[in-house]
C-alpha cells in the first residue's frame, strides 16, 4: 500500500487502487479520482498534482529504467 505525506499540509495520501486515492488531513477523509473529481467523505478538497502522482497513468516497465548505475 503506497501512503505518502504532503508536505506543506500534513495530508496522507493512501493509493486504494483502480485510480482512486483516500485522503485525509485533521480528522477529514475524502476519496479523490486521480483526476480529482471528489466520490466520497467528507474532505472535498485535495491536491491535483498529488493525486495524479500516485494513482495518474503510469508509464510501461520497459520504460522504467534507472538511469543511474
């Protein structure tokens, strides 16, 4: 399970899978689409770009390749 912790508002953002990113920040929950069309909770707001970050189109593994050796 990927969480990641904004870092200016102190949000967590937990990938749920199939697009879809749970969101919480001081006591709010709110379920966000990766585009950031709201489904759920109460929290209605959340940051575009994280959202599309964690559960957005993902690139193929092929296209994956570390750069640094």
């Amino acid at each position: 399970m990927t969480v990641l912790k904004h870092p200016i508002s102190g949000a967590t953002y937990t990938l749920m899978g199939n697009g879809l990113v749970e969101v919480e920040n001081n006591g709010l929950k709110g379920t966000f689409a990766f585009n950031g069309q709201y489904q759920s909770g109460d929290l209605r707001q959340a940051d575009p770009h994280m959202l599309l970050w964690m559960a957005g189109p993902q690139l193929p593994d092929e296209f994956n390749v570390r750069r640094n050796r």
